[in-house]
C-alpha cells in the first residue's frame, strides 16, 4: 500500500476531476485516509477536506512514472 510506504513521498495519485475537466496528479502525502470508497485528501494550500472517489484514480506515479493504472 502507497499509505505506508517508506517513500510515499515520491508517489502520485492521479484521477479525474470533473470540475476542472482534466486529470490531475496530486502528492499520496496529501492523503490524510482512505474511507470506504475514497480518498481524503487535505492540499497545504486549503487545508480543509476533499474527498476524491476511489473509482476516479486512474493511475499511481512514482518519482512521476507510471506504477499502477486501473
């Protein structure tokens, strides 16, 4: 699991959000946990919740090459 990997620093979870209509990368130590069907994800700049839909993460990076796609 990327959540306790020793290097979580270098991996990415990339999904897509409907609201900015593109794929977007963000840091796995942004992710706070992980609920039932999604990710919690709290970004330094907002610190405040977001939740991404498990079904939307389309691919894991690590050091930003591909190490999961669904």
């Amino acid at each position: 699991s990327v959540q306790i990997h020793q290097d979580k620093k270098n991996f990415q979870f990339k999904y897509y959000d409907q609201s900015q209509k593109k794929y977007v990368a963000i840091p796995a130590v942004w992710v706070k946990k992980i609920e039932k069907d999604a990710l919690v994800v709290v970004s330094p700049q907002q610190k405040q919740e977001i939740f991404i839909p498990i079904h939307r993460v389309t691919e894991v990076l690590y050091k930003g090459k591909q190490y999961w796609r669904l």
